[in-house]
C-alpha cells in the first residue's frame, strides 16, 4: 500500500543518515565484509551503498520492497536477543516510497543477478542483471515526492555530518568489515576490515591520537568489556567521545558516560576529556529496549553493578597503560 508506506517513511527516514543507516544495517544483516558508501551532495542528490553480502534471491526482490514481509521478529523485546539489525521490514519499502532507487543483487548460487527500479514506491523496471554476489542500492532525489519533509532539512554540512558520524559508529561496533565512505567522489573514511578495534579507531580518530590510548578488555561473569581508553589531548571538538555499543548495537547511555567519567576523576588532568570505545556483552536479559526499537536509549536491570565493572575495566585499563 503505497500511502501506508510513505506514512512509516515519515518515521523511518528521517534524514539522509537514516537512509544510510538503513542501508548499512542491511549490509550487516546480510554478512558483509566489505561496504562501500557513496553520497553526492551529502546524499541528497545520491546515496550508494554496495555490499559483498549474501545478495537476495531474485524471487525475493520485489518482496523487499512491501511492507512487514520480511519481519524478522515478532516482539521488541527480542531485540538484543536477535543476531540481526533489522527486524521490521519496513526500511526498503519507506525508503523506495520517498525515493528513485535502484537496487542490482545477486546470491552466490544464481547465474544472473537481478535489477530493479523503484519510483516512489511503484516498481518501474524489473531486468535481469549481470551484477557481481552481493547487493548496490542507489538512493537519489531522496523526498522528491514528500517537498514538506525536504524543508525540515539542515544545511548540507550538518546532513553529512550525521551520516559520517554514524559510519565512524558503524566502523567502530564492526571492527571486521572494510567500510569505505565517499563525498562527492572524496574518500572519508577507510578502515581495514582486519577485526583490530584499535585499526578502525586509527581511521576513525587519527593514528596519533589512538597511540595515546590503553586497551580495555575486562570480564567477570555478567560482562564482558573491550575496547580502548585514554584521554588523548584532542584536536577535534571535544563533544561525545565515549562510544558504547550493547551486544554490537550502538546505544547511548548517560548511566555508562557517568561511570567512565568517575573512573577517570582522580586521573583526568585538565583540559582533558575521556575518549572511549567500549563493547559491552551480556546476557540479552538483562538489557531492554526503552518505549521504541528505534531508540537509542536502553534500560539496564542491573544498573549499579554494570556501572561498577565500566569503573573497574576503565580504570585496571588505564592503570596497566603509562599515559
Ligand atoms: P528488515 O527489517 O528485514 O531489515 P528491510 O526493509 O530493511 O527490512 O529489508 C528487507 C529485506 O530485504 C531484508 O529482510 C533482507 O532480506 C533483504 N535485504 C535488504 N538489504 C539487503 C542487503 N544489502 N543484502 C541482502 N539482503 C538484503
Ligand atoms: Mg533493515
């Protein structure tokens, strides 16, 4: 139903970072190791995002594009009990709906790949395509067909900032998958795919600045927590430079940001601010999504103890790191 699907596009497509983020999931859900993002004009002109994931079998593809028909869960509370990113089947079908796309696919057992093109939610073309395993989904004239939503746009500067900062994200939570990020045909962003946490983060921050960091890596028997720490002088804006991902989701935590900002007190020099990436595995039944999947914000139901053992693996990790 083309008017429901542009109605979700409303809330899943926001911005041309949700498309990106929508994309990229995708990519992740299908098990790729390499992701390449291209945007013009901060992804308003065009958005490409190409993968060497699993592809979709051509019997599937116009599937993609209708709604809840590949619903990969029945209840929000699986969500962190789920090995999967997406779940609602609503991403491709809302994008398409505000939208031209087209999407060139192939799984490893086909012969040929397939080719479609979608126009605001109508599927316009259908061809068989000599495409390479894997999946190209290009996005142009992003709200094309929705005028209001295109005014509630930022500047440029500010859209792209958003998709950068959530790649950078996407880089640090899948330190095993190559991503690569285009602006108007200039590389942004790069990392290895090599599985070393400390590799992404030198892309992502600079090799100087993640020299000067100590690894995290702590676990007792509810968590188990990674990553890097330190507080490296900073050349950048020295906003939100604490990075927490849940089970490989990035979420965002104030409850987290406190506890690694106490264990830094007595250490933290002036001028200075926390920078930190950290993994956090637990039992999915300890963690809930708060009110919307969508949401950033989770609820932990051992809330002191996990804030604790953050403190503790913060700090035997910076005691242990001669700063
Ligand atoms: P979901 O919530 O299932 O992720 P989406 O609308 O985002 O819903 O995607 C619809 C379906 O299309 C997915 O469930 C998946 O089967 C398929 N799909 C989308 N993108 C890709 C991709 N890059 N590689 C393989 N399959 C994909
Ligand atoms: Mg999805």
């Amino acid at each position: 139903d083309l008017l429901a699907n542009k109605i979700a596009a409303g809330e899943v497509v926001e911005r041309p970072a949700s498309v990106v983020k929508e994309l990229l999931e995708n990519s992740l859900d299908a098990g790729a190791t390499e992701i390449l993002i291209e945007l013009q004009q901060a992804g308003l002109e065009m958005i490409r995002v190409a993968d060497n994931g699993s592809g979709i079998d051509s019997s599937d593809v116009p599937l993609a594009f209708e709604r809840h028909a590949t619903s990969k869960i029945l209840d929000d509370k699986d969500l962190f009990r789920i090995q999967t990113l997406g779940f609602r089947g609503e991403a491709l079908p809302s994008i398409a709906a505000v939208s031209r796309l087209q999407i060139k696919t192939r799984t490893s057992t086909e012969q040929a790949g397939t080719c479609l093109h979608v126009e605001a939610g109508r599927i316009t073309d259908s061809t068989v395509s000599a495409a390479k395993q894997g999946t190209e989904i290009s996005v142009q004239d992003l709200f094309f067909n929705t005028p209001a939503r295109l005014k509630y746009l930022k500047s440029m500067q500010t859209e792209l900032g958003h998709v950068v900062d959530f790649v950078e994200k996407m880089a640090l939570a899948r330190p095993e998958v190559a991503f690569r990020l285009y602006h108007n045909d200039r590389l942004l962003l790069q990392t290895p795919g090599d599985g070393v946490i400390l590799h992404a983060a030198a892309a992502v921050y600079g090799r100087e600045l993640v020299k000067q960091m100590a690894s995290v890596a702590w676990e007792n028997y509810d968590y188990r927590i990674t990553g890097l720490a330190g507080f490296p002088e900073l050349n950048r804006a020295n906003r939100n430079h604490c990075t927490f991902f849940v089970n490989g989701r990035y979420i965002k935590s104030y409850l987290l940001f406190q506890a690694v900002v106490n264990a830094y007190h007595t250490l933290l020099p002036i001028n200075r601010y926390p920078v930190c990436i950290l993994h956090i595995q637990l039992d999915p039944s300890l963690v809930d999504v708060n009110v919307h999947p969508t949401k950033l914000e989770v609820r932990f139901s051992e809330e002191k103890d996990l804030s604790i053992s953050v403190q503790q693996a913060i700090r035997s990790a910076l005691e242990q790191h001669s700063l």
